[in-house]
C-alpha cells in the first residue's frame, strides 16, 4: 500500500467514429479506442498493466473482459464495472493508482447498442420495481416529473430549458464527431412534440454506437509520457440507493453534498472552473447540476440558461462537445475526452482560451453520482 500518496493524471484519449457501426461488437469498438488512446499517449500495449471495462446492468452491452483477448493483453489489474460511466471507471483508476495495484490503466467503454438494437425501456437499480408498476421503464418519465417539480418550486419555463438544447447544439456544429450539428433555434424546439411532457426529442439523449477510451498513469509516469498530461485533482461520489425514500429525491438534493465534499477536498471554487461536462442523459441533468455545483443559486438554473451563459462564448461553457444531445449517448466518455482535449488545447474551433480546470459530472439516474476535476496542474 505503499503507492497510497501517488496521484493520478490522464495521458491518453481514443475515440472511434459515432452513429451506426454495423457488423461489430461492443469489444471491437472499444479495441479500437484503446488503440487510439495508446496512440495518443505514445505507448505500446506491453506498458499497461491495468483494464477497466464497463457495460450496462442487467444487459450485454458494453465492453468486458474479452477486450483482453482482442488486444492480446494480460494486465495484472483488472475490472468491468456494471454502468462504469467515465467518472466511475475513472475514480477506480485513480484507487487503483494509489494503492499501487497498477501504474497504467486503460479505461474502455465501446457500444454496438443502436445497430443491435438495445432496449432501455427497462427499470434499473434500486425502487425499479415501484417505478415500472407506475409505467417509469425509461429515463423521460422520471426526468419530466423532475422538471415539472422544478417549474412548481421556481417557475421555471419551457423556453428556459430549451437553451440547453440550443447550447449543446451550437458547440456540437463546431465538432466533427457530433452526430446532430444542424442548427436548433429555441422555436424549433418548442415546436417538437412532446415525448413525455414537459420534454421533446431534443431534451433526450439518441442511442448510438461508438467508442471512448483513456489512459491513466501516476503523475510521476506521465511527466515521462508527455507535457501535456492532465491531472486528476478532486473527485467526490455519493449513492442515492434508498431511492424514492429519500425526501424529494426527484430534484436529487445529494447532489449538493457530493458537490461540498469536491470543492472542500480539491481545494477549489465553482469560479476557478473554465469548463464544465455533464453527463446529461436529459436536458434536466444540466439544469440540476448547474445549480447543485454551485455555479448559480438553487432556482436560477432557467435564467442562468436562458441568459447564454452556457452558450459558446458564455461565461461558463457547458459540454462544449455537444453533450449527449447532440454528440452522441457514450455514457459521458466522450465527455471526459472532450475535456482532456480542451485542457490540451486540441479542441479547435470550439477552443476555450487560456482553460486550466474544468469539472466533469455524471450520475446514474435518480441513484448515485460521480464528478472529477481535471487540471494542467498537478496537485
């Protein structure tokens, strides 16, 4: 346990093309990913001795251990996490970092789930039972009700939501890899259908096929690897699993505690924050999360949106890859790419000038959440 005072930085990205990729499995995307990420990092796969995996619960879809044979890799560590998101699969990196049970870990999540097929009209994770005899079997349902309480508490309006479509739209025309780069005007917008009231087709995430991988190292390796390395320097987790007995859980108040916890233990404020990526499974994830991670008061998230705040050449740019809306549904990989990126000053047009720290959060569903701050810096 000797490695417990090491700390962990990214020295690779990898990700492959989004949208349909037909005739491959979840495994082959995600090889190619990792082959990408190796790249990046100017590693060969003989330096790793690490593998974390992740897939969807209660499903096959994702990546597992067979990337190992694909990739003729036998590391002395290795995971697959049910709904391993980015922020999760890389908090168990960094332990692993720390206590020395690997010194460079690749992190792979790959999808085939739109060209298979996959159904997400399923319950997940604790109170899932409850939810689907009430009809709740996909994301939407609870989400629209989240927004509706939302708009009860602090009024907040249909054309105030809308900006978080219309943003994430706007970054994605500035992103080669985004599936959905045609303008969207707040007009268009409330001119949809609804899906399931309060939201539109837009406030949702569309299942595609695609790859994202990492490659993680002390921070000591990564000085060796390349310059450019990006530190991890907070993260921070909190379970939810009681579910609906916890009070108002629709508006996920424990979020707020994870988000204490961040900035007290990282050392840095909501205003030292350059960028911020939210894994937004719906448009009102990034409602939620603007406000619970401080960056506006509880009940300004619709004005602080509707002000362009989240806009390109906003005070605070939100998912400057297009998010899940309009990117592509890679369980917030693409955005822990995206931000590694930007903090190396590769993100083109869409560059944010002079970035140094930037947050990335996620959560699953109404149960648990996950947020990192990643730096230039090391701590």
């Amino acid at each position: 346990m000797s490695g417990r005072s090491r700390t962990a930085a990214i020295v690779g990205v990898g990700t492959t093309a989004q949208g349909e990729l037909p005739g491959r499995s979840a495994n082959e995307i995600a090889a190619e990913a990792i082959e990408a990420a190796l790249r990046d990092a100017g590693l060969d796969k003989s330096r790793v001795d690490g593998l974390i995996t992740c897939k969807a619960p209660r499903t096959t879809t994702g990546t597992d251990e067979q990337l190992g044979q694909l990739l003729g890799m036998n590391p002395r560590f290795g995971a697959t996490l049910d709904y391993g998101s980015a922020n999760f699969s890389l908090h168990l990196g960094v332990m692993a970092v720390q206590c020395g049970l690997a010194e460079t870990i690749v992190l792979a999540y790959g999808t085939n789930q739109r060209t298979a097929r996959a159904s997400f009209g399923v319950g997940m994770g604790g109170g899932s039972e409850m939810a689907v005899r009430a009809g709740l079997v996909h994301v939407a349902g609870p989400a629209a009700m989240a927004f509706r309480r939302h708009q009860h508490l602090y009024g907040t309006t249909e054309e105030q939501l809308a900006m978080v479509a219309v943003a994430q739209r706007e970054w994605a025309a500035m992103n080669p890899l985004a599936i959905f780069r045609k303008p969207l005007t707040v007009e268009e917008y409330l001119a949809e259908p609804y899906v399931a009231a309060p939201l539109r087709r837009s406030d949702l995430t569309m299942i595609s096929d695609g790859g994202g991988a990492l490659v993680l190292t002390t921070a000591e390796r990564a000085r060796d690897t390349r310059a450019d390395a990006v530190h991890v320097v907070g993260v921070a987790e909190q379970s939810a699993f009681r579910a609906y007995q916890n009070a108002d859980n629709l508006m996920r108040p424990w979020l707020g505690e994870m988000a204490s916890r961040l900035w007290s233990e990282s050392g840095l404020v909501p205003d030292d924050i350059g960028a911020v990526y939210i894994q937004d499974a719906t448009s009102v994830w990034v409602l939620q999360m603007l406000e619970w991670y401080g960056f506006c008061g509880l009940g300004e998230g619709g004005a602080f949106l509707a002000e362009g705040r989240t806009r390109p050449g906003g005070s605070l740019p939100v998912n400057t890859n297009g998010g899940q809306l309009s990117e592509s549904y890679m369980w917030g990989w693409l955005h822990m790419c995206e931000a590694v990126r930007q903090l190396r000053g590769e993100a083109g047009e869409r560059q944010i000038p002079g970035l140094e720290h930037v947050l990335d959060c996620s959560t699953h569903d109404f149960l648990k959440g996950a947020a990192s701050i990643l730096s230039t810096h090391p701590r």
